[in-house]
C-alpha cells in the first residue's frame, strides 16, 4: 500500500512517517493520493478509489484518522467515516515504579499504538524511578530514567498530539527509596516521607523540579494516596498525636507551594480525603457510595489542586452514578 499526501503536512509528516514505517505503508508518488485539512473539530476519513481525505480538528486526530484508513484501505476502496471525540484528554497511565521499568524504545512502541487509536495524553507513573540530583538513593538499582529519558520520551509523544506529563509520590509509596539506611532522615514510616522538616521540605522541591522538567507540559501529578501510616512512625516520636488531615493539608500547602513556584497545574489522588472524612476507613469507606468530605473538611482542600479518583475494581456505569 501507498499514500501520497496533499495540504498542509509539516506538522504531522515526522510523527506520520514513524506509523507508516510500523504499518508498511510507503509514502510517495504513485500512491493513493490523501487530502489533509483541518476541520471543525470532527474526524472525517474517506476514500473513493484512488483519491483519499482526512480532516481533523486536533493533531492527535490525524493519527487516529490515518490509522482508520489504512485499516480500512485494506478491505475496501470505497468508504466515508466520521467521528466526534467524546473526552477533551484520554490516554492511559503507565505504571512505571514495579517490576521493570520500561525502556524508551519500548515506550515509543506503546506511544505509537496510543497515536493510532487517537489517544492525546499519557502519564507516566514514577515513585523512585527518575534521577534526582543529589540523591544517589532515589532510584538505586531501580532502572530509573535520567532527565535525557524522559525528554527524549516527551519529544516522542509530542509528535503525535500526545501529552505526557509525570505523576510521582510526594508522601507515600516510597517504600523503595526510603528503605536504604543512608536516607533514613526522609523516613516517617516504611513508605512515608517524615514531613514537616527542612530536609523533607527540600527533597520535595528537587523531587517537582526533576520530574517536571523534562516536559512541556505544565501538568505534574503529586500522588498522596494509600498514606494511612502517616504521623506514625517517627513523626509521632517527635511531635505527638496530630490528626492525620492536619498533618496532610500542612504537607499538601508546602508541595503545592513548589508546585504554584514553577507554574505547573497540580492534581492529587483523592482516597485520603474519603477515607479521613469516614473516620480513617479503608478502601471500603473509599468505594462507600454515600461517602462524603463534610463541609468544614471540604474548605481546607486547596482549589488550585485537581482531586483524581481511582478505581481498579468497579466495571459498570451505574458504579460511577449517583443521582
């Protein structure tokens, strides 16, 4: 099979060219010719014989169109299709803290099956698994990305429309960093980080600064769920009993502070909120359909913050509605 594009081209033919080397299909004279516009926000792919078009309102919708037309190229010569995207983002989250770390060649294989199904976002789920410098312990042994990765990562994706943008942990789940006895000063608990010191305040800092960097996009995710064990190590050593919440919104205003310094848009996951409103439940109290953050509680969640739910089990629409 071959293509051979007309109109306005510059901004998709790099990304275009990596699918059609994928797919084997040639670009160049003698094949079927493809008209490229913009359109009014559809996607519109069709072909009649051996004059073809594309449409599309957004970037990462010409991947998703040129994938329908070879798709169907190879079964017709004859067809028109049209297609209203349903969500303004939709890609998946890879979780890239357990067991191997993918590498970028293997990443760029999974961005290019994401442009072809016309996903436009990825994020990147990184506990330890990027480089911090002055830290030789986040990521030990751990198959972590240097800055290079990810930027190399990032350039990938942006020529198909796809956003990428870290999510890392910036209290909990850090089970892996904290276990190495020369970090022990960061060690609340097994997993969490001992907030509300100096040095904490400042790996926090350098923590959002390297995992942002290497991206355009302004979107970072700082993680904060499962931090049951929070205050109950040496936090509790040091300062007593304090509530669970306090302890976390004082820890959220300090993230959010070397966030809103850097210009990026914040957004956590929101299990903690649910489970402290419910009196500090499991993730039974999370799932809890009539589970709600009282009012006084509500006030103190910072609004410049995005509240992320997760769900790894629930299947059915009528799971997600409430009415």
């Amino acid at each position: 099979m071959k293509f051979r594009f007309a109109g306005a081209v510059s901004d998709i033919l790099p990304g275009a060219q990596l699918l059609l080397d994928e797919l084997g299909v040639e670009l160049g004279e003698g094949g079927v010719t493809v008209e490229i516009a913009l359109s009014e926000g559809e996607l519109q792919v069709g072909r009649e014989h051996t004059r073809a078009y594309i449409r599309y309102g957004r970037k990462h919708q010409f991947f998703r169109g040129l994938g329908l037309l070879i798709q169907h190229s190879r079964h017709s010569d004859t067809f028109h299709l049209q297609e209203n995207q349903q969500f303004d983002q939709i890609g998946p989250m890879f979780d890239l803290s357990r067991n191997a770390v993918l590498t970028v060649d293997s990443f760029k294989l999974m961005l290019n099956k994401m442009a072809l199904m016309g996903m436009n976002s990825v994020m990147l789920y990184m506990e330890d698994t990027y480089e911090i410098e002055g830290e030789p312990y986040f990521g030990y042994m751990r198959g972590r990305y240097t800055q290079a990765e990810l930027k190399e990562i990032d350039d990938y994706a942006d020529q198909f429309g796809i956003e990428a943008f870290p999510s890392i942990q910036t209290l909990a789940h850090l089970e892996e960093f904290l276990k190495w006895e020369p970090i022990k000063h960061y060690r609340d608990t097994k997993g969490a980080l001992l907030v509300g010191g100096e040095q904490t305040d400042a790996l926090i800092e350098r923590m959002i600064e390297a995992a942002s960097a290497p991206f355009r996009s302004n979107k970072i995710h700082i993680g904060m769920d499962e931090a049951e064990e929070l205050g109950r190590g040496k936090y509790l050593d040091h300062n007593g009993y304090v509530s669970r919440f306090d302890i976390m919104i004082a820890h959220l205003e300090k993230v959010l502070a070397a966030v809103r310094r850097r210009g990026l848009k914040p957004m956590m996951w929101s299990d903690m909120f649910l489970k402290l409103a419910s009196g500090g439940g499991g993730d039974a109290a999370y799932y809890d359909k009539e589970a709600s953050i009282p009012e006084e509680m509500a006030r103190q969640i910072p609004k410049d913050v995005d509240i992320v739910y997760w769900d790894y089990t629930h299947m059915e629409p009528e799971d997600y509605e409430k009415v």
